[in-house]
C-alpha cells in the first residue's frame, strides 16, 4: 500500500506504483462503514463487487444485481473514502449487448455512482466493450482483461 499519499489514488499512481514494484492493497467494501475503515487503514484500492448481490441483497448468485443496485451501494462507498481509488463492477446483463451498452452503464456508474474506474469480467473477447481500452477513460479489467495504461 502506498506509503504517505495524499489525495485521492488515481490510476497513473496505481501503475507508477507497479511499475515501482511497489505492493498495492485492493480489498472490497459495500457500505460506508466499511469504506471508511478500509480507507483509513490505507488500502489502495476499494472494489464494489457484484458479488454484494449475494453477500448483502441475499440473492442465490450474482445475476440479479442491477445497475441501481451497484450505483446505490458504490456512492455509499465513495462517501466513505478520502483517498482510495474506488472501483465499480458492472453487473451480469449491463454490457453483454455490445460496446454501446457498456459505456452506457460504465457511464452510470461514473457519473451517478461516483467510482473512478468500473470493471468487467470476461478475457480478451471484451476488449471492445471496455470503456476507455483505446484510451480516454480509467478501465479494469479480470482475469485477461484489459487495464487502462495512461
């Protein structure tokens, strides 16, 4: 975790610091109280993961988290954070369409949520529907996906 920044993580420092070899703390929060220990303590980075559908909402898997779920829960992390960068994860069904459609819900999720960067998950085949892979927005990406390189 990045020893004595100030502000707010961003992805340039993320990729100074593993360029640096320097070790970057990734952890996943769904609330604010949450958020705001994680930030406190340092972590780098804060994932809102889909994956609330099941440890938060009660649902059997993740297919029936929806946009709104993840912009409600993704603002309360923000709110909670001063410096880690937060990640917002798009959920099953918000970018299977095509490119048109993932920036449309990357979109909400910037815009309404308040992450600073969203992934997906999926390999290489995503690559176009990963906002900002050709440069201009902060993308993440899992597994063999693409991660943002400005």
């Amino acid at each position: 975790m990045a020893e004595g920044v100030t502000g707010r993580m961003s992805v340039p420092r993320l990729l100074e610091m593993k360029r640096g070899g320097e070790r970057i703390g990734m952890l996943t929060a769904y609330d604010y109280p949450m958020a705001r220990i994680l930030d406190r303590a340092g972590v780098d980075v804060i994932l809102v993961g889909d994956s609330l559908g099941m440890v938060v909402l009660g649902y059997e898997s993740t297919v029936s988290v929806t946009l709104e779920d993840m912009i409600h829960h993704i603002k309360a992390v923000v709110r909670g954070t001063e410096r880690a960068l937060v990640v917002g994860d798009l959920p099953f069904g918000s970018y299977n369409e095509g490119p048109a459609q993932a920036v449309r819900s990357a979109t909400r999720l910037v815009k309404e949520g308040g992450c600073a960067a969203v992934k997906l998950e999926g390999g290489v085949e995503m690559v176009p529907a990963v906002p900002g892979a050709g440069g201009g927005r902060p993308g993440a990406g899992e597994g063999r996906g693409v991660h943002d390189d400005h």
